[in-house]
C-alpha cells in the first residue's frame, strides 16, 4: 500500500508525464509548413521547392509539396507528372484533397494547382475557406508540407503567410527582384509579425553578388521594419537548372554533382525547415487569417 505522501507524489508524476505527454503531441503531430515565395516571378521558387522536397523525401521524410501557383501551375511539368486531379477539383468538391495526389519521385507527393483554373487564381474568401478546411486533413499525413506560391502578395499567399511559422522567400540579385522581394517581407512581418523569413538569392553569377544583395536586403529589412531576416544562402547561375528543367526532372536527380545541385542540398538543410511548426493547426490558423 502507498502511503499518502507516496500516493500525491505518484499523482503529481501521472500528471507531469500527461502534461509533458500533451506537450510533445502538439510538437509531434501534424506536419510542418514551410511556404515557398518571391515577389517577382521566375526566381525559381519551383525549382527551388520540387528539389527541396525532393531531398527531404530522399532523407525519409513524408513529403507533400502544394503547388499553389494558381493558374500558371507547372510543378507537375518539374516533376514529369500528370496528376488527374487538382486544387480546383478539391475546391468544387469533386475529390478529396487525399484523392488528388500523385505519387513522385522518392515518394513525395504532389497536390497540384492545375494549369488556368480561375476558381483559384482569384478565389473569393469563403472558396478559400472551403479550400483550406479540405487540405486540413493532410496535415496528419505528412511530415513536411512545402507550398509553392504564385509570384507576389495575392490574397491567398497572405492568408498563408499569416498562417505559417517559416517562409523561404526566392528572390534573385538584381535589384528589382529584391525590392518585389521586400514587398513580400514587408507583407509577412505585418500580418505575422513572428514569421521566420530565409532569404534565397537564386541564379547569381558569384558569391560576391549574392552576399551583396543579401547585405542590401537585411539593412532595408532591420532599418525600416525592424525585423531580422535570416540568409539561407545563394544558388548559382548554373545551366544545369534549364537543363534539368528540360527533362523534367528535379537538378539534385539529374544533376546530382552541378553547382546548383550542391547549394541546393545546403538550402534543403537550413536547420529552421525542422521546426516550421505552429502551435496549432496550419490550415485552423489560414482559415482564422480569412476572417
Ligand atoms: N539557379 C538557376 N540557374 C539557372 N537557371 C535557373 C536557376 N533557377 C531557375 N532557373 C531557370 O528559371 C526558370 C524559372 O524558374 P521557376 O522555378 O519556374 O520560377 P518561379 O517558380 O519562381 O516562377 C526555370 O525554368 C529555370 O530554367
Ligand atoms: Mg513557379
């Protein structure tokens, strides 16, 4: 028989591992959200995020990359996929988000965005709504959700970058895709102001404009926002990019030895990708966004 003293230190214990129990399920359920974005387009934000999830499903993670670029959709063409269904099809309820997924290399899947469906490009707020609590159940399938937005600060990539805890923002060196690029920050911070923003600086000649254009953007970003973006790093200018793209298949696959490929795997491992969580669900949080 315990005693009482025995017996209240046997229950403060049952309660501290419920509470830690608790904890950890909230840390460990659900997929984490990294949004992929730029503020001009053709930075390469697709390249950078099919070959992002690609790598992380080779590492053995689940992997499900949500090409959200609505309208000018081309993940599947990355992937060399022909997905039958779309987020336009989950919109209209037709499938399941579940159902519209294709199987890609190394096991990643892809929920594609479906080429010129206006639904999406210009959704009103409670299509969105419907959209989001449709993807809702995916995140109990994955380990890692990757989303592939459409260039600038559209009304559906805010609702995610009020939602999301991590962005990789694709900008390149030149100074127009920076200020577009800042645009975007200026966007996520003011609408979640604890977002944790990497910079990328894609398809840059050297290392030298790169660290230039990272320097030009962080001064903007402390100076005006008083916010601290973080450097992922820079990919160079490598035309084994457009040659890969032209097969069809991610760099890190056809070229696992280019330049490109190499800072893409450094881009694939920056550390804040293992813990884009949020305390609560990421589709609950994009739907409060909407209201
Ligand atoms: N590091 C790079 N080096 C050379 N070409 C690149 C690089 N990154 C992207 N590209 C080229 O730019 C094109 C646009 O990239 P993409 O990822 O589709 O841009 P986005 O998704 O931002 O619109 C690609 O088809 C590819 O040929
Ligand atoms: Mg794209």
């Amino acid at each position: 028989m315990l005693n009482r003293f025995q017996f209240a230190r046997l229950r403060s214990f049952r309660r501290a591992a419920h509470l830690q129990e608790q904890v950890t399920r909230r840390q460990t359920v659900g997929a984490r959200v990294v949004c992929v974005a730029s503020g001009k387009g053709g930075t390469g934000k697709s390249v950078v995020a099919t070959n992002l999830a690609l790598h992380r499903a080779r590492m053995g993670e689940r992997v499900l990359l949500v090409d959200f670029d609505a309208g000018l959709a081309n993940a599947h063409l990355l992937l060399a996929l022909a997905p039958a269904h779309d987020l336009g099809h989950v919109l209209e309820g037709r499938v399941s988000a579940r159902e519209a997924l294709v199987e890609g290399p190394s096991g990643l899947r892809l929920l594609s965005g479906g080429v010129g469906r206006q639904t999406l490009i210009d959704p009103t707020r409670r299509e969105l709504d419907r959209l989001f609590k449709a993807l809702r159940p995916l995140e109990e399938d994955f380990d890692l959700i990757l989303i592939d937005h459409g260039a600038g600060v559209g009304y559906s990539t805010v609702a995610h970058l009020a939602a999301t805890s991590t962005l990789l923002l694709v900008t390149n060196h030149e100074v127009t895709a920076l200020s577009d690029g800042y645009a975007v920050y200026k966007r996520a911070t003011a609408v979640n102001p604890t977002i944790r923003v990497g910079l990328v600086v894609n398809r840059v000649p050297d290392q030298r404009l790169a660290e230039a254009a990272w320097d030009r953007f962080r001064g903007a970003a402390v100076r005006f926002l008083g916010h601290h973006p973080e450097y992922v790093g820079w990919i160079p200018a490598d035309p084994a990019v457009p040659q890969s793209v032209q097969r069809r298949e991610p760099v890190l696959q056809s070229f696992p030895d280019s330049s490109a490929a190499q800072a893409l795997r450094r881009v694939a491992a920056w550390a804040p990708i293992d813990h884009a969580r949020t305390a609560s669900a990421f589709y609950e949080r994009a739907r409060r966004a909407l209201r």
